[in-house]
C-alpha cells in the first residue's frame, strides 16, 4: 500500500523513493516530514498542507498545487518547473530552496519576503507584483526572469547572474548589487559597460 495515501494527519514520517504520479491526495496535513526521491508529477496536491517539512531529490514536475500551505519547507535539489505559486495559501507560505530547479515557476503577487533562492535555476521564472523584500538570490541564474512592480527592497542580488530589472519599474531601496552585476540594472539604456580588471 502507498503510505502516501493514508488520510490521516502525518506526522515525523519519512517517505523515501515513492511514486504517486497522477494521484489524488488533496487536503492532508504534512507535519515536520521528509521526502527523499519522491515523485509528485502530475499529482494533485490541492489544499495540502506542509508545515516543516523537507523535500530532496523530488520532482514535482505539473503537480497541481492549489490552495497547498508551505510553512517553512526546504526543497533542495528538486525539479519544480512551471508550477504555479501564485495559487498556494497565502497565509501558509514561507520556503527555501536550495540547487533547485524552477524554470517558468509564477510567483506572481507573492509575498517572498526573506526567501532564500540558493544554486537556483530560475529562467524565465514570473516574479512580477511579488514581494521580494529581503530576499536573497543567491548564485542563481534568473535569464529571462520578470520582474515588474515587484518589491525589491534590501534584496540580495550580489551573486545572482543573467537578471534584466527595471529600476523605474520596480522597487529597490537599499537592494544589494555587485560591480560585475549591474549590468542587469541598465540593459533598459543600452549602455556599453567595462569594468576594470
């Protein structure tokens, strides 16, 4: 039997090497749970909630997260592409993650405040109306990424590489750049920049 597929509240359980694609395990709580190698593509994950959990090595690849509350989740090194967190519980939802993949992910108008992107693949990832303040991109490429209106306030983008943001589109007091990034700042006045060796 799939121990995913119990109903009932989970709690300190570890699920290691599971699959589910395609299943149906909308509105559980997931308690300080760990999973290892599990794969969510395709699942349906609609109202779910993970209070401090961890997810490594998952792919959740078209997993369907509607209403789903994160409360502080680590994902470290899984593969979330286009999946849509615009659509969570906005009153559970703070996360980390760490050599992950999030390509085409939308986190339109949400609140990331202090979030931690680390070794992150973000292409043409939607940050557009999200509030960033505090965030901390870090070694991440975010090419193609958009960011419009969105709130930037003490951001760090010090490590971050292959960004195109607007200052007069967006909102970056005291936001954190380094010489060999701010390119990404000026793309919009078609500047030739030099740095000095």
């Amino acid at each position: 039997m799939n121990p995913l597929i119990d109903p009932s509240i989970q709690h300190s359980n570890h699920f290691e090497d599971v699959f589910i694609l395609e299943e149906d395990l909308d509105h559980r709580v997931w308690i300080n749970c760990e999973f290892i190698r599990c794969n969510f593509q395709g699942s349906d994950l609609t109202g779910n909630n993970f209070i401090e959990c961890q997810f490594i090595d998952c792919d959740f690849s078209q997993t369907k997260i509607n209403g789903a509350g994160f409360r502080e989740v680590v994902f470290s090194n899984c593969k979330i592409n286009g999946i849509d967190f615009s659509v969570c519980n906005a009153f559970i939802f703070s996360f980390s993650f760490d050599q992950c993949v999030l390509d085409h992910a939308i986190f339109f108008n949400t609140k990331l405040n202090k979030t931690t992107f680390r070794n992150c693949s973000l292409l043409s990832t939607n940050f557009e109306e999200a509030d960033l303040t505090e965030a901390i991109f870090d070694n991440c490429d975010l090419d193609g990424a958009r960011f419009v209106d969105s709130i930037l306030e003490k951001t760090d983008f010090r490590t971050a590489h292959n960004f195109n943001i607007d200052p007069t589109l967006n909102r970056l007091k005291r936001s954190k750049f380094s010489g060999s990034n701010l390119k990404g700042l000026l793309q919009r006045y078609k500047l030739d920049i030099e740095l000095n060796q």
